[in-house]
C-alpha cells in the first residue's frame, strides 16, 4: 500500500517521539506485510518502521492517502506512514513523522474488506455481519472515536463488501457464511431500496470516479454493475468465472 500524503493539513501524533519535520518533497512510502508489518522509502528502499505484529495482517488503504488500516487479530489498526501535505494559499508545506500505529483500533472479528468511495470509508467484520463507516475527515488526527463511527448489521455473517454511495445509501453484499448471492442498496435506515441475486459468490469491488456512482461486482457467472440507481448483469461467455 502506498502513499503519498494526505491533503487534510492534521497530524497524528499518539507520543512525543512522534514530532513533524518539514521537508522539500514528499517520497511516497510503502507499505509490507510480511510477518510483520514494515514500511518503507520507496525511493531509495530504507525500512523506515518494523513494527512486530503476530498473527494474520493484511493492508488496506483507508482513503485518506496518509493511513494504512490493519486486519488484524484485534481489528482495524490504524497505521500513519507519517507523509502530511498542509495546504497554505497557493502552495503546500511537506512534513514527515516517523510511521507507526496510531494506538486506535476499531474492534471487528474477522476483519475483510475495506472499500472507500464518496468521502467515506466501509468496514466489513465477516465473524458478526458488522458493517462500520467512518468520514474520512475523521481520519484527520489518527484516531477514530466512538462518535465518529456508525454501523449496521448484515442479515447474518459472511464474507461481505459494502461500498458508501454519494446519496448516503450503502450497496452491501448479503447472504451466509457457505453461500451469497445478493447485492442489496440500503438506505439510511437500513431499508433495503433495491437489490440484485444474480452474484453467486459475490467477491470483491471496484469502483469508478466521474459523476454519480459507479461499482462493479465479481460474481461466479459475471459481474454485476451498480448505475444510474439500479443493478445490471454483465454476460460473460465462460460458464464460470471469478472476477
């Protein structure tokens, strides 16, 4: 997972060893999981933090272009690689801290996908059919509080997706942990506003920026596309397939 900074002008210091350096430019960072989680400057290959997790870790970016959230055994870690851009009138500022977890976690059994759109970032916890969102300006100091979090439940537990659209309704997948095959717009309220059960096996998202919303989902006999407030099936001349 890479970055290259965030545009929000905040910081994120969880201690004092953690203190801003203004620089020339920014080196985008990566971010590895291999054992452990280190990350490093892409531009020259220096492991700038190796931070010591056991277990199963798996990156996503959080949205911001400055956090990294963490499966992990205890959730969603929230990782700074420490790259902050500060607008200022017509120009930037570029400052660096040292990478490393912010200290805030966001509690989730089997933590799986995380998807991004429309200013918003969705949490899928597949033990419990937990869905939680967040702003991402609440990303701004590294932490996310209570407040700062809503959630809702799937119908039962299974390895979910769920993408925030820009009208505040939600597109999630639905089923049970041997078997999915629907894709369901919800509402505020959790109303469901319309659906699709043409995915067997639903997977993973993709998303496309532009006017309106636009996802697209892997399913077993061809993707299904979300547009223009409806769902749409994608032929596809193989009798299988993963997309």
């Amino acid at each position: 997972t890479a970055s290259t900074g965030s545009s929000t002008g905040a910081t994120s210091t969880s201690g004092s060893e953690y203190k801003e350096v203004e620089v020339s430019d920014l080196e985008p960072r990566a971010a590895i999981a291999s054992g452990d989680v280190q990350v490093l400057d892409t531009a020259t290959g220096e492991v700038l933090a190796d931070i010591k997790k056991e277990g199963f870790l798996r990156l996503n970016p959080a949205g911001d272009g400055r956090h990294v959230l963490v499966s992990s055994s205890e959730g969603f870690e929230v990782l700074d690689l420490g790259l902050i851009v500060k607008p200022h009138g017509d120009h930037n500022h570029y400052y660096e801290v040292a990478p490393h977890l912010s200290g805030s976690v966001v509690a989730a059994e089997h933590p799986g996908h995380v998807v991004t759109h429309a200013g918003r970032t969705a949490l899928v916890a597949d033990g419990t059919g937990t869905v939680t969102t967040f702003s991402l300006a609440a990303l701004d100091d590294g932490q996310l509080a209570k407040n700062e979090l809503t959630s809702f439940h799937t119908s039962s537990p299974h390895h979910g997706v769920a993408v925030p659209l820009t009208n505040g309704n939600w597109l999630v997948a639905d089923g049970i942990e041997d078997e999915r095959h629907t894709i369901q717009e919800r509402d505020a309220s959790s109303t469901v506003v319309t659906e699709t059960t043409d995915c067997p096996g639903v997977q993973g998202e993709a998303t496309a920026k532009g006017d309106g919303d636009v996802a697209s989902f892997g399913c077993e006999n061809g993707p299904v596309a979300y547009s223009g407030g409806g769902f749409h099936k994608v032929s596809v001349p193989a009798e299988y397939q993963r997309s």
